[in-house]
C-alpha cells in the first residue's frame, strides 16, 4: 500500500470527541487558507482532523505544477487508502467520519454510498458541494445519493455557484435518506459572505465547523 502523508490538528480543550479525515478541493492544497481556517475551528469544537492531498495535488507541491484533478477512480482509489490508513494507526477510539471541501465531499460522499464501505466510517461531512459546474444546473451530481450507506451532512452556501439554494431546494435531494443539508447565509463556495452582511468569511467558517462538529457528534 503507498504511504499516505497526514497533515494533523489535533482538537483543543481536551481529548478528541470525534476525528475527521478531510480531503482538499479541486483546485487548493490541504495547508490552504481556507483548509486552515476550518481545522482551526474544528479544532475549536473538540474534532482532530487528519488532512491528505490527491496525487495531482502532491505533485503539484513537488514540482509547482498546477494539473487538473485526477479522474474519478484514482480519487476515490486515493480516499480508500487515506480511510484505510488511519484506521490503522493507533488511536483514542474516538468515531472517525470523512469529508472534504467541494470536490474532496464529494468523493466523501461515493465513497459512503459504496456497500462495502469500512463499518468503522461513521458518515461524511461536505464542506460546499459541487452540486454542478457554475452555469451548468443541467449537470447535476446527485444520482448516487440514493445509495447512501452513512449520514452525509453538506453545508453549503446560498449563493454558491454550485448549487445555490434555490436550485437545491427545486431538486429536492434533501429529501433522500442519509443526507442532511445546512445552509451559511450569504455565503458563496467558499464562504465569503455578501458585503453588506456583518460576517467575514472566517466567521462563516466558523459557523461551518460548529455545523459539522454537532452532526459527528450526533451520530456518534
């Protein structure tokens, strides 16, 4: 099996309620801006998060080379094995979900619609999910909602380009079984709110990371 490299943030106040391996976007690194200001909050709620990069990401950071994503097999071949070893190393048996940020929920969430999914996957937490391409609502990237074997949580912003609210709500996903929709005001795919609103975006990350810690801990 090749070596999966881990970026850790362990939780703050005391051991770890719940852990989180959390997968990047299609275009920003693990160590992002935003990336840190999630596990910053996480962090904040009692969740410990384990961080990995997919191959064309840890290419990039060796040779500076931007590269478009890897196809869908080699993304999920990639969240097997970070799955797969975490629950190897040695840890405090808190629960462990999986998510990620756009892109990286999404391959979240095949991966808990898949039946042979590890029983020791709790569910998964999307961080902005990529409904469709901007412009493209005809697109849409739901079909395997229907199989889902864990609890999916998706927090996504209402005006986010890849799916605002309106357009969610007239495809009525959140009505399948396992998945659970929250919704940041104002908020677009990475949740930069609207100029007018009080909140920065770092707020709404916030907001984010306190949505995601009372799922987990719900479904604990």
């Amino acid at each position: 099996m090749d070596s999966v490299t881990f970026y850790k943030s362990e939780a703050r106040q005391g051991p770890a309620r719940v852990r989180l391996l959390l997968a990047h976007g299609a275009g920003a690194p693990a160590d992002s801006v935003f990336m840190e200001r999630l596990v910053s909050g996480l962090a904040e709620e009692g969740v410990s998060t384990l961080r990995f990069e997919f191959p064309y990401m840890e290419k990039r950071r060796q040779d500076g080379r931007k590269r478009p994503p890897d196809r869908q097999p080699v993304l999920l071949s990639c969240f097997r094995r970070a799955i797969a070893t975490a629950l190897a190393a040695p840890g405090d048996g808190s629960p462990l979900y999986i998510g990620g940020k756009s892109m990286g929920g999404r391959m979240a969430s095949h991966v808990i619609a898949e039946a042979d999914i590890p029983s020791e996957v709790c569910g998964a937490v999307c961080f902005g999910y990529p409904f469709h391409p901007p412009g493209k609502p005809d697109r849409w990237r739901t079909s395997h909602f229907g199989d889902l074997q864990r609890p999916l949580q998706i927090i996504q912003g209402t005006r986010d380009a890849f799916g605002r609210k309106h357009e969610v709500e007239a495809q009525g996903p959140g009505s399948e079984r396992n998945l659970c929709l929250s919704w940041l005001e104002g908020g677009d795919h990475d949740y930069h709110p609207l100029a007018r609103q009080p909140e920065t975006q770092e707020e709404l990350i916030r907001q984010a990371a306190s949505m995601a810690a009372d799922f987990m801990r719900r479904g604990k």
